[in-house]
C-alpha cells in the first residue's frame, strides 16, 4: 500500500481546506457515530480542527470524501503527526476511538486487563447496540414504519431491549461500563440518546432500566461530552 500523502496533497483538502494542517482533521457530522469522535477528542484535550461532512450524497459520496474513507461515512479523521510522524488517514468510528486512546494514553484502560475490557464494551456497541438500534429506528421512525408487516419492528424492538438490559446488568453498582470511564462509554452513551431522536424509549420501556437511566444523565452531565454532541454544528 502506497503512504499516505502529506496533508496538503491529499485530495479532501480540496474540498475541505484545513486552516491548521498540523492538527487532527475531523471529518464529521453529529451523528451518533460522529459524536463519538469529536467527544473523545474534547475529553482528551487533544488539538484537532472540524470539517462539517453533511449527510448529502454531494458530500459523502463526493471524490474527495471518497478518497479518505471509500464507504462513504462520517467520521473519518487525519492525524498529521501519525506513527513514525507520518500522516495517517483513518475510517470507522470504532477504529478511531482505539487510535485517539492509544495516541493520548487515555480513557483506553490503564492495565492490559482493562484495556481489554473497555474493547469487549467497544464491539459489543459497534456489532450489537448501535446495529440494533439502528435497524430500530428504520422501522419506526423512518422508511421501514410504513411497512404493514410488524414483524421486522417487533423482531428489533425485542432485540434492542435485550441488549438495554444487558447493559443495566453490567452497570449494576458502577458508573461506567468498562469500570473507569473510556472510549466504550463515548460510543455506548450517544446511541442511547438516540432512542429518544427515534421516539422510541416508551417502546422499550425506557425507564425501567434504571441503571441506564442514570448513566445516559451522567454521562451527558460532562462539559467534554456537552461540546462534543454539538461538534460540527448541524447547520452551516
């Protein structure tokens, strides 16, 4: 594979012009997988410059996007200073959050032990949760809902509440899921807020998982988290 050129040969800074090269370039939307991204960056202190990446097929499947992440989703960042000092392009949310905690040496997990578990939580958001709840909104809120057939609505919305209770479980006497606070909250907690986009938290009877309840306040409560959810602005 040929190294990624330097930031200003790139193809996105065609579209997207930096006006600091020397930081992390996010490419984003407040999505709930884009806020993962621009949360941790907050909650790490670490320097990075937003680029507003609608969800129009204008921006996303334009060639410039295309030729930093070829699926065609927001997030995406650059790392001007990646390994070895050179740049580093990088796709899919889940990817970015391990990165950002191994590049800033936090919120990844101190032990091996830990780091492992904070990862288990991590993919448990990105093969199970966020999959779900997705699916969930697209036969609820979106096209899907005019399906006479209930089946596919019935089929995720238990699936969904089965992994709710999950995580109720596993919070049980802690505040956060992987023990300390860590990247597998900033990508479970954003998903939970999204039931509430969906309108579907009486559907799954939201408030009797109480642990989770709690949670979600907590973790919305965090001026890093606040800034982030916002971060880029949805309108230009």
């Amino acid at each position: 594979m040929c190294p990624m050129p330097e930031l200003s040969d790139h193809p996105i800074t065609g579209r997207w012009p930096p006006m600091n090269p020397a930081v992390i370039q996010l490419y984003s939307f407040p999505t709930f997988n884009g806020a993962k991204i621009s949360i941790a960056l907050e909650e790490m202190g670490l320097p990075y410059e937003v680029h507003r990446v609608t969800l129009s097929p204008a921006d996303l499947e334009s060639p410039e996007f295309l030729s930093l992440n070829p699926n065609g989703k927001v997030p995406a960042i650059i790392d001007p200073d990646g390994p070895d000092g050179l740049p580093l392009g990088l796709f899919e949310s889940g990817a970015i959050l391990l990165y950002l905690a191994a590049k800033s040496g936090q919120l990844g997990g101190k032990t091996a032990a830990d780091k492992a578990r904070v990862t288990q939580w991590l993919m448990f958001q990105m093969g199970a949760l966020g999959p779900m709840i997705g699916q969930l909104g697209y036969f609820t809120k979106f096209a899907g809902a005019e399906i006479e057939d209930r089946r596919p609505r019935d089929h995720f919305t238990a699936e969904v509440k089965r992994l709710l209770a999950v995580l109720d479980g596993a919070l049980e006497g802690q505040d956060w899921i992987a023990g300390d606070y860590s990247i597998a909250d900033i990508a479970i907690a954003p998903w939970l807020r999204g039931l509430e986009r969906y309108g579907v938290k009486a559907l799954l009877g939201w408030d009797q998982y109480t642990n989770l309840v709690a949670y979600l306040d907590r973790f919305l409560a965090r001026p890093a988290v606040q800034i982030g959810l916002v971060t880029p602005p949805r309108e230009g």
